[in-house]
C-alpha cells in the first residue's frame, strides 16, 4: 500500500508547500510550518476528494424541516458531578476533550467513571502514557472494582481503531491523545500535525460507530490545550480540569458543550481513594463566621445552571505608596477601580489614598457582574469597620449611572439561599420575587443611593 502524500502547512495564513521550510514563503511566519495529508485526487479527474460521515460517497442538499432530529440518548456516567458538567449524562457518539494541569486527576476520575460504566456498558481504557500494571496498580488502590475494564496499551492510531472495531466498546477511553501518532506522518508524537490527524480519525471512528469517546489533553504553561485550536472544534465538549495539584478541591468546568449548558461547574474532593463528589459546594466557598466580621459578606453567583454561595471577602487599609493598589483574587481588577470610582461619585466615599484588596474565597473565580453589589459593600464595610449580619446575601450589577441593574436566575438564587439558612437578602429591584420566600426578608434597592441609606442603618 503507497504511503498517503504529505504536504506542509502553515498554521497562521494556511498556505500549502511541498516541503518543510523555516520560514512561510506566504506570510513569512517562523516556524509554523506542520506535516498534512494531501487530498487524495479522484482517478481521471484532478478534483480534490472528500469523505464525509455518511460514507455514501456524497451528501444530499434537503430541507432542514425534512430531517428528523435523532433521539439523544443519554446514559449516566455513574458520578453525578460529571454528569452535570456533560448536561445530563454522557451521549452516544459524542466525544468529549478533557483537559487539565498534571497531577490533578484526569486520569483518576476517567477510571472511576469507566469502572461504574463497566457493568452495563462495554468500556475500553486505551493507555499511551501508562503501562497496564500502572494503570491496575491505580485502579486498586482506589478500590474502584474494574476488574473487567477492557484495557489496550497502545499509541498507534491505526491498531487502536482495529482494536476497537474488533472490541465494540460503548464507551472509549484515550489517554492521552498528545502521544498518539499516526502512521501517514512522519513527525513525533504530539506534534501539530500528529495531534490534528490522530483526533480526526478518532473522531471519525466515534461518529461513524456511534461509540462515546473520551480524549485526555495535556495543558500548556498557559493553561491551555496543547496542539492546534482546531482540536477544540472537533470535538463535541471540552471540559477544564482546574484546581491546585497541592490542594484538596477540584473543579471541572465545561468551555464548550454541544449538548448540554456551557460554564456547568463539578466539584470534586481529592482523597487518597480517588475523587469524591461535593454535592453542595457552597459549604467549601463559605467561612461562616461565629461573630459578624467587617469587610466580609455573601455573594450568590451561577455557574451554568447552579447557584452557588461564595464568600466575598475585602480589606481597605492606608496607603503608603504614591498609586494605591487595586488587587483582587477571582474577581476583576479593572472592574474593582470602577466600581471605586462609582463609590466615589454616587455614594461620595473617596479610597484615593487607600489600599484596596478584595478576594473570593476558597480559590473559585466568579466573572458575572453580579458581584458588583456584593465587592462594594464588602470594601465600605471594611473602610468603615462596620460589621454585615451573617444571615444576609447579596448579589446585582452595578452601573456607571449609580443605578443598580438585575441580574439573570434571581428567584434561584434567592431559593437556594433560603435553603442554606440565610434570612436576608439585598438585591436589585428587577430581581425582587412577586411572592414572598419563606423564612427570607428581601429589601430590593433600584439606586446606589438606596444602598447607602441601607447600609446606614445596619
């Protein structure tokens, strides 16, 4: 059999070359040059030939409402953090890209997920980094019962798809698709090129058998898949591992989901068994002081479809430098120096010569402008040294005109505060529920003026 053409491509303008040069003849980019199959052409014809899913060897232009939509099938990983993450439950022929800094327990949750699949499904764990026995030395010490997981040691992407096709797994795991290879290029292992081709065909071969795939991705320095953009759009989901491999928590995070809610958060706990779900992770991000302390107040933020209570926390102090610092942990900078600026001009509380720090607690990063209300009374309560109840929470966005703006799910964000015991809540009128909550006193402010008067009277 003929070894396929290979070309060289360039990934910044896309322009093609026979050979591999330094330099692109196109665009003059350094170094951006990567081995792709060329097209193979049509015999007696010079037209590019394409494949398609189908495999009839052409698609048929139809009317979008004469397609019926195919049933979504969902089947529970058996780790319900995970399953929410994936929208429900992981779906035939979908492949999912999870990602992560090493050492956090992406291959430790995959296990644990497979060895609950692998008693109604068929499940096949492919190993390029480990060998078996590290992989069976792993899987007793969590105790997680795998002892029928189909396991296959390989990297060549060729064998693995011959092995699969003779296996039949439901649900496949690759670990990790940076030292795949394919053997149509002649590059190393978790290079571009490598990386792009070994993921189609994978993708492919999920797509045409209908087989779930995971693929487990290396992380660069910045935090970032490695290998090309394109991987990311190949797949179907991508979930980010996050967390410090030094601490206890972890979180996954869904970035794109075709099948589910993006920004889905799962909160993980590590053990020496392996990872245990958080079913209310609330209680990990609150502090819950015994005596109300000054600078510190409740924030309910979402994250997807969870509402989620984090401690806010602030400390304002004098200044000894000529620019005062502005520093936050899981929240904005720039946003907290207009937020001052509006503290300044609509509540007429100057902090020019002030030392401003504000931090969420328990390392959670919240990006919503929900946190609006919460990081300015948390920074007035500390200039003031005035104490906020313990049973209150806050959460609305605030504007450059003083005005305080709604903010989406706030009827769920108050119902999950009154679940967790809170009795007061300070929110933007628009968020004000028709109907009172049981057990929660809501005092709904339109102004940062009405703030003030409010926070005057604690």
């Amino acid at each position: 059999m003929a070894r396929p053409k290979l070309q060289y491509q360039c990934s910044e303008c896309g322009a093609l070359a026979p050979k591999w040069a330094g330099q692109c003849a196109d665009c003059g980019a350094w170094n951006s040059m990567s081995e792709a199959l060329a097209a193979a052409p049509v015999s007696g014809s010079n037209k590019p030939r394409f494949t398609s899913y189908a495999g009839q060897g052409g698609a048929q232009i139809q009317n979008l409402g004469a397609v019926q939509p195919g049933r979504e099938t969902r089947v529970s990983t058996g780790v319900h953090e995970l399953d929410r993450v994936l929208g429900g439950g992981l779906v035939a022929g979908s492949v999912v890209l999870i990602g992560g800094d090493p050492g956090i327990g992406k291959s430790t949750l995959l296990l644990q997920a497979l060895a609950a699949f692998s008693g109604e499904l068929k499940a096949l764990y492919v190993t390029g980094e480990e060998s078996p026995e590290q992989v069976s030395l792993r899987a007793h010490r969590l105790a997680v019962g795998a002892d029928e997981l189909r396991l296959l040691a390989e990297t060549s992407v060729e064998r693995i798809i011959e092995h699969a096709r003779i296996e039949t797994p439901q649900v496949m795991v690759i670990d990790s698709i940076q030292t795949l290879y394919t053997e149509a290029l002649q590059s190393a292992p978790g290079s571009v090129g490598q990386v792009r081709e070994s993921a189609a065909q994978l993708v492919r071969f999920a797509k045409q058998t209908g087989t779930a795939l995971f693929l487990v991705g290396h992380v660069t320095k910045e935090g970032t898949l490695a290998g090309p953009r394109v991987l990311e759009h190949m797949v179907d989901t991508v979930l980010y591992f996050e967390g410090d491999a030094g601490g206890r928590y972890r979180v996954i995070r869904a970035i794109k989901n075709r099948f589910g809610a993006v920004n889905e958060l799962g909160v993980f706990a590590m053990t020496d068994r392996g990872l245990k779900e958080v079913r209310n992770p609330s209680s990990i991000f609150l502090s819950r002081h015994e005596q109300p302390v000054a600078g510190s107040i409740i924030l309910v933020t979402m994250e997807g479809t969870r509402p989620m209570l984090v401690e806010v926390q602030a400390l304002v102090d004098d200044s000894q430098l000529s620019n005062p610092r502005r520093v936050t942990l899981g929240l904005e900078q720039n946003r907290l120096a207009m937020l001052l600026a509006v503290q300044h001009r609509h509540g007429g509380v100057l902090m020019g010569d002030q030392d401003v720090y504000v931090n969420v607690v328990g390392g959670v990063r919240v990006t919503e402008t929900a946190a609006d209300l919460s990081m300015l009374l948390a920074v007035l309560s500390s200039f003031r040294d005035r104490t906020l109840p313990n049973d209150l929470v806050v959460f609305g966005e605030v504007g450059l005109a003083g005005e305080i703006r709604p903010v989406p799910n706030g009827q769920q964000r108050l119902h999950e505060a009154a679940k967790l015991g809170f009795r007061r809540a300070l929110v933007p009128a628009a968020n004000a529920p028709k109907s009172a909550i049981d057990g929660l006193e809501i005092c709904a402010v339109s102004r940062y003026a009405e703030v003030m008067d409010w926070f005057a009277g604690q």
